[in-house]
C-alpha cells in the first residue's frame, strides 16, 4: 500500500487543530448555562 504523505500531513495538521471540550473542563461551563436558563424561564409577571 502506497503512503500518501500529504494526506498524513493533512491528518496530523486536523488533528492538531482540534479543540474538543471534555466534559470535565465544561461542567462549571455547563452549569452556569443552565442556571441562566433557568432563571430565565421564571415568569416576570405580578401575581394578582
């Protein structure tokens, strides 16, 4: 089998280039999203 190596390179370069979160590094992240989210679900409205 034939090594193509600009097709490696451009593996490699992908590769490097990938910034993927892990869901270790996005829970402080994640949990502020949802408390704003949910805050924001709470009606504005005067009770009468």
């Amino acid at each position: 089998m034939k090594t193509n190596a600009r097709f490696i390179k451009s593996i490699t370069k992908a590769a490097a280039e990938n910034d993927t979160v892990m869901p270790w590094a996005r829970s402080t992240r994640r949990a502020a999203f949802i408390a704003k989210r949910q805050s924001a679900a709470l009606p504005l409205r005067k009770t009468a």
